[in-house]
C-alpha cells in the first residue's frame, strides 16, 4: 500500500510542476497521461485516500484554472467525468436487483473506487452525482441488512429442523437385531432421514458443531452396531457351513447304498437337519446346497430306477397271475376234476413274486373264485363230498401260502361282523311286523319288510358258509 501511496504522490508532484511552470506548452497531455496514471494505480487505504484526493482534485483545478485559454475543453472534460460517474450510479443502481447480496456489495466497492479515480465533474452537478451513489449504496446495504435478518432467521429454522432429525435418529444407535431383514429395514429408516438432514440448510455457528455431533455420532453408533452384528452374523454361517458339509459327507456315505428303505429314512432325516440348520456364507451357498443334493439326488435317482424295475416285475407278476387264473376257470368251465394240474397251477401261481400293491387283493379274489369255481364244478355227485374236497384244498393252499393266514382272519372278522348287523337287523324287521295293523298300506308295508328278512336270511346262510370254511382253514 505505500508504493501505491508513494506512486500517487509522485503523480500530485508531476502536477504541481506542470502548474507551475511558465511552459504549458504539452501540459494538458501530460495532465491526461497523470489522470490515467492516477487511475490505474487503484485504491489506498482510507486513511490516505481523502487527502490524496483532495490534493489531486486541488491541483486538477489549479491547472485547468491556471489554463484560461484552454477552459473549453477543461469544461468537455468535467462533461466527460460527469459521463463517467453517471454510468457509475447506474451500475450501482442495477446492483440493488442482484441475487447474491454479498458478491454485489464486493462490486459496489469497486465501483466506489472507480468513481473516486475519476477526474472532477461540473461543481453544480458534483452533490446531486455523489447523492445519487449514496442513495443506491444505502438501499444496497438496506438489502443486505435485510438479507441478514432473513438468513439469521432461516438459520434458527434449520437448527430446530436439524435439532428433530437428532431426536429422531437417537433411539438407533441403540437398535439391535438378529434378522437381516430387520437390520436392511432400519437402514433405509436411517438414510432416509439423512436425506432429510442433508436437504436442510447450514446452521447457526455457535451451535453447529454440537449439532453435527450428536446427529452423526449415533448415526455412526447404528451402523458399529450394524458392522459388528454382520461380523456375528458371519461367524454363525461357518459354524453352519461346518455344519452342512458334515451333512455333506454322511450324504455322500448313503448315496450309494442299496438298502432303499432304510438309507431313504436317513437321507430324509438328513435333509430335515439341512433345513434346521441356519444360512451359510452367501459365496458358498450355491455351491454346499448343489454338493448335498447332488449325493440326495444320486441316491433317489437310482432308488427311482430300481422302483420302475421293480414296477415292471411286478406288473408282469400280475399278468402272469391273471394267466394262470384264468388258466383255473378254464379248467372249471370243462368241469374236468383234474386235480393233478389244478395243483400245478396253484404251485405255478405261489411261485411268482409280488404284484403292484394296488392289484394284491383284486388279484387274490380273482384266483380264489376261479380256485372255488373248480371245486364248484367238480364232477363229483355227493355234494358233501364236493365240499370236502373244496374244504381240504383251502387246507392245502394256505399251507403252501401262510403268509395269506392274517388275511383270512381279518376277512373272518369281516363276515362276523356283517352277521351280526344282518341278525340284528333281521331281529328288528321281525319285531316291526307285529305291530303292523290290517290295511292295504299295512299289508305293502308287510310284504316289503318280509321280503328284506328273506334277502337277509339267505345273505346270512351264505356268510355262515364263508365263515364256516374260514373257521375250518385257520
């Protein structure tokens, strides 16, 4: 700043020379070249400025007085100047409708500064000028007032907004969890409001440190909290993991097995444990699941195969039986009595092997009628005889066939139970037809009720028979 003290001086100097010397020939240029060189130079401080000024402008006059015979053009000059400062008002003026209050004063002091280097303008017009910055300068500064006040106040409103969002965020720094789901819930919760946080404008200085603080100490709090629960987290899915390859490897054990029953109950209890077991690290998941199904799945595809072969056995089982079945009603149809091949299709039959469950009683029926149809058609005259031979070939066969004796007895049990409800009905009927009165309607009613006592006498006999030859057999 004293360089540009002392280059002003120097100016002031030069001018008081070209003044005072009796040569003016060239001053006035030499005068103009100064003012521009005054110009250039630019602002000093205050305390300087005035009489620098003052001192310049005093020396201005005295020159241009001095220069009677140049006085026009000192007065196109002034013309000139006043040109100059009006254009420097109106700038002013215009920086009273600039958005930022703050960049505008830094251009209305330079404008000042500007309209100081300016050389001097018509003295009728110097204060109207002058009041004419002053008065734009004012409002400048009225605004800027007026924007502190404003800004002051949305300050406050910003401090109570982020003072809520720090009630708000408080209770999740001490939020904990042990579901995933919940974890990702309050996160979202949680940058949400800090979305909220970040929309809302600067706080007032004497509070805004305190402020951030707490609001970002317990949002650092919940995602610590976070961190160390997915560390946990990350923990229990080795042990998990551990877990399933251990399963893995009893799988891998079975899956070669050919005991279908019972390694088929294993794998299901090992896949009941897979899914007891909780989530393993999401890099192996994929990988630990295919291992383990892929032993399950070796296993059940081959117990899969071995069901189709066996299926198909025993399908032809089934057709083999139905052969030798009807090869039996056959043999009944020509009425033959020949025993010697009846018993060699019985052994024939008891030689094959299992049929689908489905078709095991179908089957057994199938054969038994066509068995009894034989002896039915036996060309044997003495009934009693026929029942004999009947009776002792049931003998024969479910020597040959024990495994059928549980069958019989709950077939027994069957037809024990069907005559007693027959007898009880029948007991019923009997007893209602007493008390039917002489009538046409009671008469219907009587014969309908006779008719059902001698359907169910005649179903009884026959029952009886069944259960007399089962009770013979077992």
């Amino acid at each position: 700043m004293q360089t540009l003290i002392k280059a002003k001086q120097a100016i002031i100097q030069e001018i008081k020379e070209i003044s005072n010397s009796p040569d003016q020939q060239g001053s006035l240029a030499k005068i103009k070249k100064l003012q521009k060189q005054w110009k250039e130079i630019g602002s000093v401080p205050q305390i300087d400025a005035d009489n620098l000024y003052r001192t310049y402008n005093a020396l201005l006059d005295l020159f241009y007085d001095h220069k009677s015979i140049e006085y026009e053009l000192k007065e196109i000059d002034r013309k000139k100047n006043l040109e100059a400062k009006e254009q420097i008002c109106e700038k002013a003026e215009n920086l009273i409708e600039h958005e930022n209050v703050n960049e505008a004063l830094k251009l209305l002091k330079h404008l000042h500064e500007e309209y100081k280097a300016v050389g001097p303008i018509p003295k009728e017009k110097s204060d109207e000028v002058w009041e004419r910055l002053k008065k734009a300068s004012d409002a400048l500064y009225d605004k800027k007032r007026e924007y502190a006040e404003v800004y002051k106040k949305q300050l406050n409103e910003n401090m109570e907004a982020k003072q809520a969002l720090c009630l708000e965020v408080e209770p999740f720094a001490s939020f904990d969890s042990e579901r995933i789901k919940e974890w990702n819930e309050k996160t979202k919760e949680l940058l949400a409001i800090q979305k909220k946080w970040e929309a809302i404008g600067p706080l007032p200085r004497e509070v805004a440190k305190s402020i951030n603080k707490q609001f970002w100490g317990n949002f650092k709090q919940f995602f610590n909290n976070k961190g160390k629960f997915f560390e946990r987290l990350e923990a229990f899915r080795k042990e998990n993991l551990e877990k399933k390859e251990a399963l893995c490897e009893k799988a891998e054990e079975l899956k070669d097995s050919e005991d279908w029953r019972e390694t088929a109950e294993k794998l299901k209890a090992l896949q009941r444990d897979w899914k007891e077991i909780g989530p393993v690290p999401e890099a192996q998941r994929e990988k630990i699941y295919k291992r383990f199904k892929a032993a399950c799945d070796t296993f059940f595809n081959r117990k899969r195969e071995q069901r189709s072969s066996k299926d198909k056995e025993f399908k032809d089982n089934l057709k083999a039986k139905k052969e030798i079945c009807q090869n039996i009603e056959a043999l009944a149809e020509e009425k033959s009595g020949d025993e010697e091949q009846l018993n060699k299709l019985i052994d024939e039959y008891l030689s094959i092997g299992y049929v689908p469950k489905k078709d095991i009683n179908n089957i057994l029926e199938q054969f038994i009628s066509a068995f009894e149809a034989f002896y039915d058609k036996y060309p044997e005259e003495d009934e009693e005889k026929k029942e004999k031979k009947k009776l002792q070939a049931h003998v024969d066969f479910y020597k040959k066939a024990p495994q059928l004796g549980s069958k019989m007895r709950r077939q027994e049990h069957a037809i024990r139970k069907k005559i007693s409800a027959l007898e009880n009905d029948i007991a019923l009927w009997e007893n209602n037809l007493a008390f039917f009165a002489t009538s046409k309607t009671a008469d219907k009613l009587k014969k309908e009720f006779s008719t059902r006592i001698d359907q169910a006498n005649k179903k009884l006999e026959d029952l009886k028979s069944q259960l007399d030859i089962l009770s013979k057999m077992t």
